[in-house]
C-alpha cells in the first residue's frame, strides 16, 4: 500500500478536517467522504464541495506546471473536460455505502 504524506498545515493545525481520501484498488476507485460538514455549520454543501474540487484541480494544475513544465490554463482546461465528460458519460459505476462516524 503506497500512501501519501499529510501536509505540513494539517499537521500543524489542531482543527485540521480531512474531508476526502481517494484510493484506486481492486481496479476501481473507493473514497472516503466527510459528508455533512459543511451542511451541519449551515453551508450550502455541494457548493462548498464543487469549491473544494476547483481548489483540487488547480493544485493538480499548479504540481503538473512545477513537475513537468505545463501550462496551468491547458491542464485544467484538460482535467474540466474529462470531469464533464465523465458526469455524461461514466466509464464505471459510482457505488457503495455510506457510514456514518471518524475514526
């Protein structure tokens, strides 16, 4: 199992939430969501998840540009464009449980 390294912030910060993990195994992808918080403080939740992912592809943009010299604009532009078709046209399933409770 490869696991990725917890930002220097979050270790920093004693209120740090983890609110997404991602992993790809058995040949399909399995995540762990924190659904609710935002919805519990009286946010408006999809929006502030559709804010996350945007915060998501441009730090995917910005490691893209720092790692192997693309353009920022193209690698979002190309990350959007596979998100919207992907939410068209699903290449797998989207399923699952849903738990309640952190460890």
């Amino acid at each position: 199992m490869r696991t990725l390294s917890l930002p220097p912030a979050a270790q920093r910060d004693p209120n740090a939430i983890q609110m997404l993990s991602a992993w790809v195994a058995e040949n399909g992808l399995h995540c762990t969501l924190n659904i609710g918080m935002w919805e519990s403080s009286g946010r408006n939740e999809p929006r502030a998840w559709g804010i996350l992912l945007a915060d998501v592809i441009r730090h995917i943009a910005s490691a893209h540009q720092e790692e192997f010299g693309r353009d920022i604009g193209e690698t979002i532009s190309g990350v959007f464009a596979s998100l919207e078709r992907e939410l068209e046209e699903p290449t797998s399933d989207a399923s699952g449980q849903f738990s309640h409770g952190h460890n």
